[in-house]
C-alpha cells in the first residue's frame, strides 16, 4: 500500500517518481480541499447545453449519474489557474524534467454506485504526444472501498501487450503486482504515461471525485485545443466495447444510460 507522501518542490519527489513510476505529493490544505470542492460542485451543475465542457453519464444501481466532466478549464477561470500555474505546474515540470503545459483536464466523479476502470496505461489513450504525465488530484478521500487507484511500481517502460478494447491483457495483469494507492483529499498522484493503474467501483456511501491533469512537454508544443478536436472526431468514428465511452480506450467499465 502506497504510504509515502512528499512536500511541493521536494527534490527527492523526482527520485522516487523516476524510480517507481510515481509519487504522492501533498498539494491542498484543508482550505483549499474546501475551495475545489465548492468549484466542482459548480462544474458539475453546468447544463450540457451551455457550453463546450463534455458531461458523460453512467447507469448505476441508484439511477443515472454523472460520471466525468471534460474541458471546463476553458469555462472556469480559478480552477484553470489551479491546474495551469503554480504547485500543480511546477511539480508536472519537475517530474518530467522540462517545461510542462497543460495537454487535457478531466473530473472522474465515481458517485456513490459508480464503476471502476479496467487495467490499463494511459499512452495508448493519448496517442498525439510522445512525452506525457498524468494526476489524480483527490476531491474526497479515496479508499479501496470507494474505489482509489492501485498502481503497480517499476513499470512504465513500455506499453504492455493489450486486449481489444486498448487495456492490459488478462494474463500480463495476472502477473503485475497491484498496489492500493489510498489517498486523502488535497493529496495528488502524479503517475508516469505507461505505469499500469486500475481501479474499483464506489461500494461506500461516500463519492469518490478526483480532478485528473494530463501535462505534456511544452517542447512539444501546446496541444491542448489539438486534443479535444481530435479525441471528439476519433470517438464519432469508432466506438470501444459495450460500456460508457469517455476515452479512446475501452477503460470505464460504466453502464451506458439508455
Ligand atoms: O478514477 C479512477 O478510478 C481511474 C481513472 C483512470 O484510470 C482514467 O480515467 O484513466
């Protein structure tokens, strides 16, 4: 079970995150936990059809419910500079070694009743950019029982053999070793492009919602807008298995709301 937790700008964060594929920083206090809350919960009552943010939607046992919010940096000014200066900036150009710029933004509210998300990598979901790094930003403490991620350690140097719909393959994930990765609103998981990562479903009567930023290497250009155009036209194309799709691969295991 991940335990250790660094400070902002704590030099030896780039060590550990380099030697295991991650690393958990304490980034909000009390205060500022309050303060995200108070903007997702503005984010999350926006209607679809006020604006360009991407609302997505999951059938649980307790009825329709929101499961993912995308591209509001756009539409809400603090929460874009949250995610675009500062401590979350900093501790993205730090653990890659260069400038970083934000690539996409997503909310995963896993609700109460809300799925969980197969073995996967991210760089199979983001195939534009070569040089990538990803956090989950906890909103509410996340457990095993409301579903935290569970990473493995010392192994992101490729991307592994994948199933039909872009996840681990059955056999590899038999054979990787999963760690729980409970984490405390305020603090963030920075994880590596290609470190396996899964999570379960919300079996507590406690939401689990986490902000998720994916920076890229400003080297390689600011992408963003990029992103959103081409992720939107790649999903009208094609669509991946038989569950909710809010990702180029098939990861959410959400039911789709008929
Ligand atoms: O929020 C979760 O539980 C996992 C999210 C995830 O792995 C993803 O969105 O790619």
């Amino acid at each position: 079970m991940i335990v250790q937790s660094f400070l902002p700008g704590d030099v030896e964060a780039k060590a550990f995150f380099d030697e295991h594929g991650w690393v958990l920083i304490e980034t909000l206090d009390e205060q500022g936990v309050e303060q995200l809350r108070q903007w997702i919960d503005e984010i999350s009552a926006w209607r679809d059809e006020d604006g360009h943010w991407l609302h997505y939607r999951e059938m649980t046992d307790f009825g329709p419910k929101l499961c993912r919010t995308e591209n509001f940096t756009p539409f809400h000014e603090p929460i874009r500079e949250l995610l675009t200066t500062g401590v979350m900036l900093d501790s993205a150009s730090m653990l890659m070694g260069e400038q970083a710029v934000l690539y996409k933004e997503k909310i995963n509210y896993k609700l109460v009743g809300g799925a969980g998300y197969a073995p996967h990598q991210d760089a199979p979901a983001y195939p534009f950019i070569d040089s990538h790094i990803s956090c989950m930003v906890a909103i509410d403490d996340a457990d095993e029982v409301n579903g935290c991620l569970e990473v493995v350690s010392g192994c992101f140097g490729e991307v592994l053999p994948m199933n039909d719909v872009g996840c681990i393959s059955e056999i590899v994930v038999s054979r990787l070793k999963w760690e729980l990765a409970p984490i405390r609103a305020g603090q963030t998981l920075w994880f590596h492009s290609r470190t396996p990562h899964r999570s379960g479903s919300n079996n507590s009567d406690r939401d689990r919602r986490a902000i998720y930023p994916t920076y890229n290497a400003l080297s390689e250009g600011d992408l963003r807008d990029a992103y959103y155009e081409a992720k939107l036209e790649q999903m009208a194309k094609h669509t991946v298995g038989d569950n909710v799709q809010v990702s180029l691969i098939g990861d959410f295991q959400g039911r789709p709301v008929k």
